[in-house]
C-alpha cells in the first residue's frame, strides 16, 4: 500500500469504509495517524477496532482533526457533516488528496488524470493498457480499479494512471497531473450540483490544478468543454492545451476491434495523446489501439452467433452514454438499419433526445424496466418498438428477430435499480441470457472463438 510520514501524528477522520474507505484508513494507521472512522454498518468497522477509534462524526468534537476523508458517493451538498466539518475548520477531502500529499515520497513517477461525463473508464483503461503494452511500469485507479492507495508504490518511471469523477475532484485540492484530460461535459448527476455550470465547474478543477507547463488535452467537441480548453491555453504555454486531432487516427479505427464508434475514435485519440506525451512512439500506440480488448459493459463484444454480433453496453446508465453506441452501427449498404436495441430501466432523464438523431440506425427497440412505457411512447412514432418489461423477454425476441449482419444490443440509456442490483449485473444477466439462448457457439468477428468472461467492471 501506499503510505507516507507526512501523515504521521496527525489526526484524520474516515467516514464510509467500503474499498476506498478502508484503503485510506489502512494507509494512515500504518503510516503512524491517528485515526477514528465511521460506518453506519457494524462489520466493516469489526477489523479497526483495537486499532482506530470508533465514532459518528456527526456526534464527536471535531475540532483539532487535521482531515474528514469521506468516501465519494457521500453527498456533501445535503450532508450534515458538511457544516459541522466547516465550524470546526477541518478540510473535508478524499482519497485522492492523501495520494497527492504523498506522492513527494514516492520514487520519481508521472500521474495522468482522465475525467468527462461519459467515455473516462475506457480511456483510463487504454492508457493503462498502452503503457503497459510499451513496458511502462503502470498502475491504474481512482474511479476504476483498486483504490490507489491500496496499491503498491511504483518503481521509479512508474505512471499511475487515474479515472476521476467529479465527485473525486470535489474532494481534491492539489494533485497536479504531469497529462490529463477532459473528454466532454453533457448534464449528469445534477442532484449534487447548484445547476450545470456548477457541475461543468467540478471538471473543469482538474485541469486548474495543473501548472501551466503542464499537459492536456480536450474532446471539444461540446461547448462546455471547449470553454474549458480556451481557458486553459490562455494560462498555458504553447501547446500544453489542446483539442484532440481526430484525423491522425482515424484512417486506423477499422484495425480496432475494441474501439468502434465516433466516441472510441474520440477515446483512442485522447488517449493516444496522453501517451504520446509520456514517450510512446506513433508505432507502439498503434500496437497497443490493435491489441486493447475493452471493459467490461461498455461496449463489450460478447459473442457473435449466425452473423448476428451482441454487445453488452450495460454501462450506459444515460441517453448521451447511450448515443455513440447507436452511433457506431450504420445500417448495411442496402440502407437496412442493423441494430436490435434493449432499453429501459430507471430513466435518469424524460428523454431519449440524444439517441434521437441515430434512430435511423434501429431496427427494432425492445423496451424493459420502469421506464419501458415512456420509452416506447417516445420511440413508437420513428421505430418498431416490442414492449417487454423484462430482460429475458427482450433477449428472446431480438435474438428471433435479428439476421445476418445485425447487432443485438443492451445499451439501456437508464440506471438498472429497478430491477438489477448494479449495472454489472445487469450486463452479466444479458451475457447469460445470450448463452442459454445458444448463442455463444460461433467464432466472433475478429476471428477467434467466442468468449463468454465473468469479467466485472472495475
């Protein structure tokens, strides 16, 4: 794990002791803190004790704590603590913060950061995987993977590559990253946010903690995030804030398997510029594009059976995550949209307006969960719509329906707490349904048999 002396004899508070909460307690104990944590649940508070203090912040003196780290899903826009916290003048950070007061006594390494409201786990996870196709020593984390602090310490020229949510970044006040990025900024998670702009504001905090010599690259291809690029090259210096150049790459998509679809030319560009700037050569960023086998849930070629691919997009939990997957299957030369698409679940928005401009590319939607209803109504004047309310039904009849050439696929456009425990359930459940309808038997498309993982996302 990764520790630090710049934490001993200080007084910390955790609050919420899932993975990164534990991480962080963990990490201060052995780095010699003094250390009180709190969860509303009795076991994962049982191996701390005899070790930390156990105690509600909500019901204890918190003056004299140098640190409230809390977890991210904490909502400190309603939460009491945050007022609490703010009388006794204790700062209210999070586990990235500690990792960025410790990274002077860390050997020599390089950090890249990686936000936006959709594509930031695909493009953390190929950064990762171009590093360590090229022999970078790398470790991936933050809003993916392991909690960083859980980690072991790089050796020196290590690059720890980190997914950051805007939550993440709330809770962050000094980690200056040697490459970052800002893949776009769309409406999301507004109930923690006084408005857009102050959410677009919570990405844009990435970028400002880096110096002005410092790389970054931008998608721009919205507004938010282009306002966000002009500011950053006013402070800059030449060239240290730029927008990504699709056109460099895009003449290689098609050797991509992983990395089909506008929005993965967007990912694969960005990611490829952050490597670039690390050292990697024009050739080892091509290897790596090739050979990349994407996430889990995203995006995720599942099998191919009698022509007809499946993928798993369960991890589209909203209309504009949902967008570029419609939008990477044009229909066939014959003018004939290709893809079956399941859909529903706890609508986040009333709309499928950012799926709007790529109906064409339907042939058929299948509706489930609570928001099946109002999703059929919205697609049933531009494309045959079966309303099936449950996962298994909707599989049944895409996989009746669909022919050669044609794609099968769960990109919901919806959070899954309706039905599903979690999105990686929810794409499990679609892998398994797939399998018992004996369709994993074909080779898949790239011309290796088809693979059926248990892979959960990170």
């Amino acid at each position: 794990m990764i520790t630090a002396r710049a934490f001993a004899a200080k007084r910390y508070m955790v609050l919420g002791l899932a993975r990164s909460g534990m991480a962080v307690a963990e990490s201060l104990l052995e780095s010699g803190a003094d250390v009180t944590v709190w969860d509303r649940r009795g076991e994962p508070r049982r191996p701390l004790e005899g070790r930390a203090t156990i105690a509600d912040p909500l019901e204890i003196d918190l003056v004299g704590f140098d640190a409230i780290i809390v977890s991210p899903g904490v909502p400190l826009n309603t939460h009491p603590l945050t007022e609490r916290a703010a009388k006794a003048g204790v700062p209210i950070i999070g586990d990235i913060e500690l990792f960025a007061l410790a990274r002077s006594e860390l050997p020599p390494h390089r950090v890249v950061g990686i936000t936006g409201t959709n594509g930031k786990s695909t493009t953390t996870a190929l950064v990762h995987h171009l590093l360590a196709e090229a022999g970078v020593p790398t470790r991936m984390g933050g809003n993916i993977g392991l909690p960083i602090l859980a980690e072991d310490p790089l050796p020196e020229g290590g690059v720890y590559v980190l997914e950051l949510s805007s939550y993440q970044i709330d809770l962050t006040r000094s980690l200056a990253c040697e490459a970052a990025a800002l893949i776009n900024i769309t409406p999301d998670h507004l109930d923690r946010y006084d408005g857009f702009a102050a959410y677009a504001f919570s990405k844009g905090r990435l970028l400002a903690m880096q110096g002005s010599g410092q790389f970054a690259v931008f998608g721009c291809a919205d507004a938010p995030t282009s306002a966000v690029q002009q500011a950053e090259t006013a402070r800059r210096a030449p060239g240290r804030a730029v927008c990504v150049d699709l056109d460099a790459w895009s003449s290689h998509q098609s050797e991509w398997p992983s990395l089909q679809g506008p929005h993965n030319l967007q990912n694969a560009a960005i990611a490829a510029a952050l490597v670039q700037e690390l050292g990697l050569t024009h050739d080892q960023v091509l290897q790596g594009l090739a050979s990349f086998g994407g996430l889990p849930h995203r995006m995720e070629r599942i099998a191919t059976s009698n022509g007809i691919l499946f993928i798993n997009d369960s991890k589209a939990t909203n209309p504009a995550s949902t967008a570029p997957a419609l939008a990477a299957y044009a229909p066939a030369d014959d003018g004939t949209p290709r893809i079956h698409w399941i859909c529903g679940g706890l609508a986040k928005e009333d709309n499928l307006d950012d799926c709007a401009p790529f109906f064409g590319n339907v042939a058929r939607a299948y509706t489930i969960g609570e928001a099946g209803v109002m999703f059929a109504e919205i697609l049933e004047p531009n494309i045959p719509v079966d309303r099936c309310e449950l996962m298994a039904e909707a599989v049944r009849r895409a996989v009746a329906n669909a022919r050669d050439g044609d794609v099968v696929m769960l990109s919901p456009a919806c959070a899954s707490f309706d039905q599903f425990r979690d999105y990686e359930v929810r794409g499990d459940t679609f892998r398994e349904l797939v399998i018992e309808l004996g369709c994993g038997g074909d080779r898949s498309t790239d011309g290796k048999p088809s693979e059926f993982n248990g892979r959960s996302a990170a």
